[in-house]
C-alpha cells in the first residue's frame, strides 16, 4: 500500500513538473497592444486538431495554462494586421508576438464570414480603413473614409451633413448594411446617412461588396459597412485630447480616456464638430458621446458594454445649382436664377446601447451573447414652404412639412463558433429583433405607425482542403410581417498555382448568393389619407454571383484582383396610385433591375510602411420593369439613376512612426440623374476629389496635423442641383498625457 502511495505521489509530481504555463502578448507595429487578437495553439506535426484558442485582453495577452512540454505551432489572426505563424519551442513561460502590416488581400479581416480570416481566404471583395489610416485621414464621418475605398460610390447632396448615400455594384442606396460595434444602425428597410456616423475613436472599417445577407439579414444586398470603437490598452489611464481648425469657419474638438487596469479596460470619448459651410444655410453641427468599457471575468469568460450618442444638425439649402447651369424660375413674378432654400433644417439624434457576453468555453467553441437597443430620431424642418420657388413645371417647389422618424430596434442575437480542427470551421447563429417606429408629417397628418418581430437562424461552414476552400450557408428569416424567406451562399477559392518569387500565388474564386432587404415601415404600414397599407408588401431580392482571380507578384507584396459581378434585383418597391381622383396610392412589388460589371484592382506594399490600394469599377445597369415611372429617365431600358459607368479610387498611405501622411482620392464618371423639378436635366457631370492628410510627432505627447478635401477645388454635383465644397481644410494638434 506504501508503494502505490509513492507512485502516485511520483506520477503527480511528474505530470505537475511536465505542465506549464504560456502566455502569449501581442502587440502592433508601434509596440502598443493589440486586444480582441485570436490565438490557436497546435501540436506540431499535428496541426489537423488545434489544442486551444484564446482571445488577448485589453493588454493583448493571451494565457494557457496545463499545457504539456510539446513544440506548438502559435497562429495569431488580429483585424487589421497580417497573420502570424511561428513555432514555440515549448518551454517558454511567456512569448512576444509583433503583428505587422500586410496588403488588403493578406490582412485578418471579420466582416466577410463573422470570424477571423486573412482576406484572400475571406470568399469575397473585402477592403478596411485599419486605425492608423484613420488617424491620417481624420475623416469627419463614414462619408469620407468609405469613398475611396474600392467599389464604393459616395453621392452627397451637398456639403457637410447633406444626405449621404452609398452605390456598390449598381444597388440602391437601401442596399448597405450598416453595424457599429456589433449593432445594426440602418432604418429598418434600409435607410442610411452615412455623413451621421462620427468616426471619432474608431479603430478601424471594413467594407464588403457581394450580397451577405446569408450572414447578415435583410439589407445586405450589396454591400456591409462595419466600424468598431478603440478599446483602452494601457495600464496607466491615457487622457487624450485634441483641437482643429479650418475655412467655413470649421472648428472641432475631441478628447478620450482610455485605460486597462486588471480585469477592465475602459474608453470614455466624445467629440464636437462645427462648420458654417459655403453659402447659404449650410451649416453642420454633429457631437458624439461614447464609452467602450470591457471586464475579463476569468480567461475564458468576458463582458462588453457599448454606449454611443450622437446629435447632429444641419441646413438643407435644397436643389438651387447645377453644376453650370443655372435655371430661371419666377421669383415674385421676376425670372432669377433659382435661390437656395434658407431655412430648411434637419436633425438626427440616435443612441445605441449593447452588452456583449463572450465565452471561449468547451475546447474549440466560441459562443457571443449580445443584447443590443437602438434608438433613431429624425426631424426635416420646412415651415416657411418656399413660396417664393416655383417651377416651371410642378408649380410651388416645396410646401410647409415637418417630417419625422420615430425608429426603434432592439432585440438579442447568439453567434456560436466551433474549429476544433484547422481545416473546418462551423459559425451558427440566432437573432431576434423588434422594429417599431412612427414616421410621418406633423404639417400632414396622420402618422404611419407599425412593429414587425424578427426572428433569423443561420448557418456556414468552412473547409478547407489542400488547395481548395469553400464556405457555404444560410439563413432562414420569419418575420410576423412578410413571413419566411431563406437565402443561401457558396463561395469557392482555388490555390492555382503557388508560384514563385516574382510570379506568385494564383487564386481562382466563384460565388453564388441570394439577399433581401424588408420594406421600410413607412412602405408596409403607411395609411390614410394619401395611402392604402400593403400588409402583404414582401422583401427585394437579389439573385447575385461573381467571378475573379487573385495574382500574387514578389511574394505577396503586390497583388491583382479582378472581379465579374453579376446581380438580378427582383421585387422592387414602388408607389403607384391605385385612385386617380384623389392621388391615394400604395406601395408594391413590381420594380426589376439588373447590374453587371467588373472592379479591377491593385494593392501594394511599396515599403514596409508605404501601402497602395487602388481599382476602377466598370458597372452597367438596366431597368427591366417599371409600371408606373415617374417620367422617362424610369422607363424600361433606361440605366438606373446615380450609378456611373466607370469609377476608380486610390488610398496611397504612409504609416511611419513619426510621421504618416496619405493621397486619397475618387473619379466618378457622368451618370444619370434627374432633377426633378422640370428643368429637364437627366444626368450628373463627372467630377474628381482628390484629398491630402499627414501629421507629426512634436514629441510623444503632442502631434501637429492637417488634411485637406477637395485639393483640387474641383466644382461639382455629387447629386444634381447640390453644388459640392470647395476646397476646405482642417489643421490642429492633439496631446497625450499618461498611457505608459
């Protein structure tokens, strides 16, 4: 009996003395952390299975623990970053991990299949603005750091805080899926301004082309825009604050304070921006409040609230210049050229809210628990009416309106991820939302009132077998309004040929997806007086597939990508009178459009720090079916509005540790555009913005910068009868105070 006891007491000992402890820290390319980073571990020589996955904390460590005195294969997957993979001998307690930077195409992105995966293996177009171009760009909204982003096409009626819409691959403007830190913030149905959405603190945005509402529901038709918030990092509290300054009497202010203590981390920002504009009732006022604050409850268990507010205000001058010609209307019975409207305004106030619980709990699973609420209020202001705008055709350009929207989502949603091996990997998930709203016209009552219950399950997997990979899935929606809809995805990726130093790795890739969008509530509960509710109204629908190669040249450090698109929009909503006497009308299913076209890109790593993305878009659309145009430009056969046959873009960034600075810019060919008021114009001029930032570090607490829009002082219509700005610029300094 005493020798079975020293036995086990020796077996215990031995299998104590053989286990050990890893912790893996992971920084960037400055030396700062790098939170939210993935970690795999695998047995060297066994890499089918992987052994652990934990995700780094706010300090951007990772820790094992019972690990047995093998050599591990370490894999390190962060946005933003390229991918890492090296081998740990085994007796290491602790290991540094520096992440650097990559061409888009080899850069960790989430947003095309909700995990980590480096972008020539993401099954679509993916393109990101990482935190550091961000830090050059200084963009004052989404509008300005989307639009030179590859595919995007970005019409802004007018100047700062004037509607900003987005075009990807000949969709609508409804067609966007917009999410920040996880929630969705389109109007249901699809709605969006991108020149609301603040980038203050953001740490980077990720945009993808292709339908996606495999993964992400309705309104992901043709594209999702997807931004995080920085997460605090730094032991010692980081009190950051900053100023700047500029013509049109722009003035802006920021601060932060963001930290990591223990077992929370912490980023508390707002910001205030100001701008008279150029002319007449084109001011833009928008602030923002927001907190990002994180607790790790144990290593496998962590907790993140999301807070953010933001107001903006804005004067809408409406159509009143066209870019070179300047229609005479009657004035008080005098013909002047048309005048501005000078007391229109504008206003949206949205709060978002989320609470996000993670667990990396069994080995191989990864399951999120997010509740989330969003609240949307907007108001358009035109007392006065204009009385004094009248159109040759129409008569009195605008009458006395207050429109309103009231919207609301809140809901929860799981997302479950399993890799037990490297080679497969399984994403399910569940999501249920309550969309309710009023949107109305307090001068033009009553208002449209209405509530649908979502409720959307969803599938992918991804396999990867030798040289090829395919990812598949699908989501089946049951709404308590327009019922079921399902939509599958498949995207294929073939490693052609590997290659060699110069001419590198080939990648041959196909998709197939279906999408939809939901009607808008306003389209679905919309009532007396001068409409009927359609309660039947179903989703649009896309049939979409693509086809491109990827060509790697000197190793990976300058790549080409070339892509067909093909996409049949189907169930178009439109609004036709159903009484002629008394104008009532109502909303129906009838529209069907096609687009098809090519994006050919270029991206770079001219040096280590000197990064090039550039690409010019080629897209024809055609308007199939429309039964009851509004004038001729929506007649069947005719090209759809506000999308140019060709466009390109260019983001040329340096990214050095005293010093960064970028070239950005956009071409947007002619397109057609209508006016709508009788002048009889059917199309917008081309135009080019070609924008300037950089910045320097005084030291390491103060940093000069400046950036300048529209370099060129092109004039142009974005959108026809809403002159552009001119050229503006912006110049401050920010300070950091702690944060060692």
């Amino acid at each position: 009996m005493r020798v079975f006891r020293v036995a086990l007491f020796l077996l215990i000992a031995v299998a104590a003395a053989s286990a050990a402890d890893l912790k893996v820290k992971v920084i960037d390319p400055q030396s700062a952390a790098v939170s939210g980073a993935q970690v795999t571990l695998f047995v060297t020589g066994a890499k089918a299975s992987s052994t652990k996955t934990a995700t780094t904390s706010a300090e951007g460590i990772a820790t094992f623990g019972g690990l047995s005195l093998s050599v591990y294969q370490v894999e390190v997957l962060a946005p933003g970053f390229a991918p890492y993979n090296e081998v740990d001998p085994g007796h290491a307690e602790n290991v540094t991990v520096r992440l650097r930077l990559a061409t888009a195409s080899e850069t960790v992105v989430v947003s095309a299949t909700r995990t980590m995966v480096p972008g020539e293996a993401a099954g679509s177009d993916v393109d990101a603005v990482n935190n550091e171009q961000l830090t050059v760009m200084q963009p004052v909204a989404a509008e300005d750091g989307v639009r030179f982003l590859p595919g995007a096409v970005v019409n802004t009626a007018g100047q700062r805080g004037g509607l900003s819409s987005l075009f990807v691959r000949g969709g609508d403007s409804t067609y966007n899926k917009v999410i920040v830190d996880g929630v969705t913030i389109n109007e249901p149905g699809g709605t969006f301004d991108f020149g609301t959405l603040p980038l203050t603190e953001a740490s980077r945005m990720e945009f993808v082309r292709g339908a996606q509402s495999t993964l992400y529901g309705s309104d992901a038709m043709t594209s999702v825009v997807q931004v995080w918030t920085r997460t605090g990092s730094t032991p010692a509290p980081e009190f950051r604050f900053g100023a700047d300054g500029g013509n049109f009497g722009t003035a802006n202010g920021y601060t932060s304070l963001a930290g990591a203590h223990g077992l929370f981390d912490y980023n508390v920002f707002g910001d205030q921006f100001n701008t008279n504009g150029a002319g007449i009732n084109n001011a833009n006022s928008d602030s923002l409040q927001g907190a990002n604050v994180g607790a790790a409850l144990s290593d496998q268990v962590s907790l993140r609230v999301h807070l953010r507010h933001s107001n903006s205000h804005t004067g809408v001058p409406g159509e009143w210049s066209f870019n070179g010609y300047d229609p005479l209307v009657d004035v008080n019975g005098v013909m002047l050229p048309l005048p501005p409207d000078p007391s229109e305004w504008s206003q949206l106030n949205s709060i978002l809210g989320s609470v996000e619980l993670a667990v990396a709990a069994p080995s191989g699973w990864q399951h999120r628990f997010t509740g989330f609420d969003y609240l949307y209020r907007y108001n358009d202001v035109n007392l006065n009416g204009d009385l004094d705008r009248v159109s040759p055709l129409y008569g009195q350009f605008d009458f006395p309106a207050h429109e309103y929207d009231h919207i609301n989502r809140v809901g929860f949603e799981y997302q479950g991820d399993y890799s037990e091996r490297n080679w497969t990997h399984t994403t399910v998930g569940y999501r249920v939302e309550n969309e309710n709203g009023v949107v109305g016209d307090l001068e033009f009552p009553p208002s449209a009132s209405g509530q649908r219950l979502n409720q959307d399950a969803y599938l992918q997997q991804q396999i990867t077998w030798g040289r090829f990979s395919a990812i598949a899935g699908g989501r089946f929606v049951h709404s308590s309004v327009f019922g079921n809809i399902g939509v599958p995805r498949v995207a294929l990726t073939l490693l052609a040929r590997r290659g060699g130093d110069v001419f590198s790795a080939t990648r041959l890739r196909f998709s197939y997806a279906t999408g939809f969008k939901e009607p808008r509530l306003e389209e679905t509960f919309a009532g007396a007086p001068y409409s009927v509710p359609n309660p039947g109204l179903k989703p649009e629908r896309v049939r979409a597939f693509e086809a491109g190669f990827q060509q790697d040249f000197f190793s990976g450090k300058y790549v080409l990508n070339a892509t067909y698109f093909n996409n049949l929009f189907r169930d178009q909503i439109n609004y036709e009178t159903v009484n002629p006497t008394t104008f009532v009308g109502e909303y129906f299913n009838v529209n069907e459009a096609f687009a098809q076209g090519a994006e050919v890109g270029l991206q770079a790593k001219l040096r280590t720090r000197l990064l090039l993305n550039t690409a010019y878009t080629y897209t024809s659309t055609q308007i199939l079916d429309d039964p009851a145009p509004i004038d001729s430009q929506y007649n069947p056969g005719q090209p759809l509005l506000r999308r140019p046959k060709h466009s390109a873009t260019v983001l040329l960034s340096y990214l050095g540790t005293r010093w960064g600075a970028n070239l950005s810019g956009s071409f947007v060919g002619r397109r057609p555009d209508d006016d709508f008021y009788g002048f009889n114009i059917d199309h917008a001029a081309g135009y080019v913005r070609a924008d300037l930032g950089g910045w320097y570090a005084i030291n390491r607490r103060v940093t000069a910068y400046a950036n300048i829009e529209n370099a060129l002082d092109r004039r142009y219509n974005e959108v026809v009868g809403y002159p552009a700005l001119p050229i503006n610029f912006r110049v401050g300094f920010r300070f950091r105070v702690g944060g060692e």
